[in-house]
C-alpha cells in the first residue's frame, strides 16, 4: 500500500526509541516523518515549528471571523460608555 510522506526525512520508529534528540536534529529544523512497518505513524515536529503552526491555525481562524463579519453593521461605542 502505498502513503503519502510530508516530510523530506523519515525515520523509524527503533531510530527515534534510540536516540530522540538525534532524530528531531537530523530534520534540520523540519518535520520527520516517524514510520511503523514503513508506514507514516505520526510526524516528529521541533517545538518552533510547532508555535509557527498554531499561530499560523489561529489566524486563519481569526481572518475567516472577520470574513464572516465583513458585511455587518458598525456600531460605534466609546470607552466611557462601557
């Protein structure tokens, strides 16, 4: 069966057991593909990547409110009122 591989390096799942650091280290700075039985089982990840991922999720988030939004009616309000 064949998968799909987002990552330019893989290593086994024996390999990341062995010696984890080494493992995130020889992705560079990109994601490693972690395999069973030559299968993808889930994507190692260094932590900067990772934040760079969730902030990147979360403006995606916030531009699809403000799309959303785009088209309602402004209602203008100043501090003191609150």
């Amino acid at each position: 069966m064949a998968h799909h591989i987002f990552a330019e390096t893989t290593a086994s799942v024996s390999e990341l057991k062995k010696n984890p650091m080494a493992t995130v280290a020889a992705g560079e700075g990109a994601p490693v593909a972690i395999l069973n039985r030559n299968a993808p089982a889930f994507y190692c990840v260094p932590s900067k990547v990772y934040e760079a991922m969730l902030e990147r999720l979360e403006d995606m988030e916030l531009n699809a409110i403000a799309d959303a939004r785009a088209g309602q009616r402004v209602t203008k309000v100043k501090l003191d009122d609150l």
